[in-house]
C-alpha cells in the first residue's frame, strides 16, 4: 500500500508539471491589438509591469461626434481627432490616412485631378529634422504652439512639367540627448497639371480643406498615459 501511495504522488507531481509546461507556453502572455484583428506580443515598456485581467489594445479607434473620430495610440503615447470620412490604416508605428477626394456640401463626384492626397504620424529617433528640398520648391518654415506643445511647421510647394506638389509637416520634439524622439505629422498631395479651369479650382479647394482638416488633428495632439499609470510619450518604441 504504502508503494502504490508513492506511485500515485509521483504521477500526481508529473501531471503538475505537465500542466505548468502547457500553460507557460499557450497563456495570456500576448496582448490584443483591435486595429489587426490579431495579437502582438506583450509591451515592453512600462505597461509590462502592470499587472491586469483586460487586454490593453496598442491603438484604437472611437466615432466622437461632428464628423470626428478619435484615435489612440498606447504604445506612441498619443491621441488625435481625426475627420471621419478619411480612411485610416491603423499600426502601432502609427497611422496614415487616405483622404477624400470630396468638396464639402458637393457631390463626391467632383472633377479634379489630384493623383495622391494623404497623411500619416509617426515617430523618428533623434532631433526633429526638416527633410532637404530642391531649389525649386517654395518652402515657408514657422512654428505654431498649442497649449504646451511647440510644434516646428514646414509648406512646401513644388512643380514638375506635369504635376503640381502640397506638403506639409508638423514636427514635435521630445526627449533630451540621447533620448531625444520627434513625432512626425505629414501631409501630401500631388494633382496632375491641367488646362481644365473648372478642374484647377476643384483642386484647390479640395486641397485647402484638405490641409485645414489636417492641421486640425494636429492642433488636437494629446499625450495619453498607460495604464501603469506613466506616460508612454517617454517610450515612443514602447522600450
């Protein structure tokens, strides 16, 4: 008796570890990310030490109100209000936007000629750097301040034999020395050259309110805190 007793300890011990070893490979040791329908793996950065029973999803996307929606970043540390109508593509390297081709109050049919019109965040390690441009493009530097935020603002304009350039860029430092980060908002249009009068002024206007919408986002710029309670801004690459 005393024998089968050891036996069955010793099954009882090996069945433990058995069931240890498959819950160490297949538990929740990976994060929800809502934006790829899939999961990635758990953050490094300072939401790692939080402990919880709720997937923390690195971005996500809210409908507000007035044509505005809400996106958020966890791992970039940021939030912005976005116009609804663009089509966002959702990463945790951060978003990038499809514009409309639309007048606002007009049929979404509206003749133009505009090939590419498009936006998108990100973040760069280092100092915040302009990016060289030829000396034909028309470029206007400044700096517009929202709140605490000092954001570093570039408007170019340029031109080849068939096509007609608008970017902008919004830059924000963050960090010191070697800890410098800078967050990126870009903006680009292209529009193919054309005699059509009607097509010339659809383009601006589109264009224009193109830019408006987006330099709207960027005046809604927050930073967002992680749920360990420290601001993610601080681990840009969420390491």
């Amino acid at each position: 008796m005393k024998k089968q007793n050891i036996i069955i300890g010793v099954i009882v011990v090996i069945v433990i570890i058995i069931i240890a070893v498959f819950i160490g490979k297949h538990g929740s040791s990976s994060t929800y990310s809502g934006t790829t329908g899939g999961y990635v793996a758990a953050p490094t950065g300072p939401n790692a030490a939080a402990p919880t029973t709720t997937p923390i999803p690195v971005t996500e996307v809210v409908s507000t109100s007035n044509g505005v929606s809400l996106y958020t970043n966890n791992e970039l540390g940021f939030s912005v209000d976005y116009t609804s109508s663009w089509k966002i593509e959702s990463d945790p390297s951060g978003p990038s936007f499809t514009i409309p081709l639309t007048i606002a109050g007009k049929n979404p049919s509206t003749s133009n000629s505009i090939a590419t019109l498009a936006a998108s965040i990100y973040t760069t390690s280092g100092a915040c750097v302009f990016p060289s441009l030829g000396s034909s493009a028309t470029v206007k530097e400044s700096t517009t301040t929202v709140g605490t935020n000092s954001f570093g603002t570039l408007s170019v304009q340029n031109s080849t034999a068939s096509l007609n350039y608008t970017d902008m860029m919004y830059t924000l430092q963050q960090g010191t020395g070697r800890d410098q980060y800078c967050y990126v908002f870009a903006f680009g249009a292209v529009a193919t050259k054309t005699s059509n009068g009607a097509m010339q002024t659809n383009n601006g206007t589109i264009i224009s309110e193109a830019t408006q919408e987006f330099t709207a986002m960027v005046k809604s710029f927050k930073f967002v805190t992680g749920p360990a309670g420290q601001s993610e801004s601080a681990h840009p690459t969420g390491n």
